[in-house]
C-alpha cells in the first residue's frame, strides 16, 4: 500500500519540491515540462550551423540533446530549474588593472547547485522512494536559460541571459530532470521592452542582433573558451582589461540597478578581491593553482591565464 506522501496530488508535490529547493539554497525555484517541444529549436540549431558558438568546439556535439532533454534521462517527465543569486552589487575597484567576471570572484558554482540539487534529492526520495533524475549544472548539454524562462524563473534578455525583475542576471542556473509527473510553471513574460543597452555596451560588437551572440567575438568566449596559444587580433590589447570573462553586457542592464546581496555561498573570496584592488598577480603554476582551488576561475589554465596576462600588458 502507497504511504499518504506517495499518494500527494502533483500540485502539492510540486510546490513541496520547489519549497525543498528554496530551503536547501536556491533563490528561485520552478517546474518545465522537459517534453514539450522547444520554441527556439530552430535558432538554437542555426547557431552552431552558422559556426556562431565560436571557440566553444564541444557545443554542436551536444545539439540533439539540448532539442531534447529525455536523451539526458529518458523517462523525464519533469524539470526543477534552481536559480542562485551571486553578488551583483559588489563594488569593484575603478579604474582596473584587471577585470574578472563577477561569477568567477567565488566559490565553483558547479559544486554549490551540484550539491544543492543532491540535498533536494535526498528529501525527495526519503519521502518518495527511489525516482530517477540527473542534475545538470553548466557542463551537461541543456538549455538552462531557456527551460528556467518555461519555468517562471525570469525572462531571457537580449543579451542572451536570464533576467529576474528582483535579481537581474547575478544568477547561476541549475536543473534536475525528474521521472515523475509534476504540472509546470508558466514562463515569464519579456520585459526588456525596446531597451538595446546591452547591444550597445558591447566593446567588440560581439552580438549580430537581440538574442544573437557571435562567440567568436565574445571577449567572455575568448577568455575562457579559447584554448590556442594566441587570441584573435581583436583581442590585443585586451578588451576591457577583462582577464576572465567579460560582465559589460550585464553592468549596463537597468534590471541589475535591483540586484543585491547573493548566496553567501558563492560570497567572493576576499584574497581574490585583494589582488583585483592591489596585485600581484602570480607568475608560477603553483601560485596560480593556489589562488584559484575551488573557484570557477580554474577553468582557466596556466598556460591561458599567462596569455589573457600578456594581453593587458
């Protein structure tokens, strides 16, 4: 005989597993249907057709699975998309001597929302018994923006990221896809409006039009993605003196005036911020390795570290 929990109407299950998330840490939680068709499939093929992903050469690899999200759990029935805020407000030295990405300044995003959705998961099969999911956190081939936009978690910007109305951008994306039944959130409404200011804060005109970034011309992109020894000339000198990563499409943003404080898990590292006001940046590997343990600024490597470095000289 099923126990009074198994026996839940989805409804009640759905908002106890968003309020699960909210618990153990996420800012925004909602539900998508990972089975209905995707309204941008058309778009999202064309981008890797039309070589727009870049120096990201893993990313047509995985197009069939971004159409559909039951190739990473076949059986999926529903998607719990997680939002965490990181620190939009966080004042940074001006004028620079080096920029890095506000997301990078902290803890490795991936751990914190890979280990959030497993504590979720846990609660869910205390209470259900065994169900199958699979958590994706950045480096499995799903569109996060896109199904935390069905999922009512904010709106995708002209840019190309998410946008809340409380939270701006500063957000990092997670989702568990579930074999269960669960009814879906609606997506949020659009609110950018005729507002261009992130097409036009862009310093190396890395987007052909709204929603439509050309990697190969993004100084985030380059910065991190591009593993040759060398950058594109359009790259020398650097951009913005952004070493890692590239935050001018979001600071322009009038929805990233609200954002504040985020998750005190991803607080940016105080002896990182230390170098970003006063140098010295390291020279060796070691040092290097040291500075940047635990921190989603590893994905770039020494040797990538020393190129963007020459770059700002």
């Amino acid at each position: 005989m099923s126990s009074p929990a198994t026996r839940a109407a989805p409804a009640e299950l759905a908002g106890w597993l968003k309020a699960q998330a909210l618990a153990e840490g996420a800012t925004l939680a909602g539900l998508a249907d990972p089975r209905a068709p995707i309204l941008q499939a058309a778009q999202v093929a064309s981008w890797s057709r039309e070589g727009l992903h870049g120096p990201m050469a893993w990313w047509p690899r995985g197009d069939e699975q971004r159409l559909d999200p039951r190739r990473l759990l076949p059986g999926a029935r529903s998607l719990l998309m997680i939002g965490v805020a990181y620190d939009g407000g966080l004042e940074l030295p001006e004028p620079p001597a080096v920029r890095i990405s506000r997301y990078a300044l902290g803890r490795d995003y991936h751990r914190v929302l890979k280990g959030l959705l497993r504590r979720v998961m846990q609660r869910v099969e205390e209470r259900l018994g065994q169900v199958a999911w699979r958590a994706c956190v950045d480096t499995a081939p799903l569109l996060e923006r896109y199904w935390a936009w069905q999922a009512g978690l904010g709106w995708i910007g002209k840019n190309c990221l998410l946008i809340h109305p409380r939270h701006g951008s500063w957000l990092f994306l997670g989702g568990l896809l579930l074999e269960l039944e669960l009814p879906a959130d609606q997506p949020h409404p659009e609110r950018c409006g005729r507002c261009t200011a992130c097409l036009e804060s862009c310093p190396v005109q890395a987007f052909r039009g709204p929603g439509r970034l050309d990697a190969a011309r993004c100084i985030s992109a380059q910065t991190i993605e591009n593993r040759h020894a060398e950058l594109p000339d359009f790259m020398r000198p650097m951009p913005g003196r952004w070493l890692f990563g590239c935050d001018d499409c979001q600071t322009v943003c009038p929805w990233n005036r609200r954002a504040g404080e985020g998750s005190p898990a991803l607080a940016a590292d105080p002896a990182l911020l230390e170098r970003l006001r006063h140098g010295p940046w390291p020279d060796d590997d070691s040092a290097w390795d040291e500075l940047t343990r635990g921190k989603a600024l590893r994905r770039m490597t020494p040797v990538m570290y020393r190129r963007n470095l020459r770059g700002l000289r």
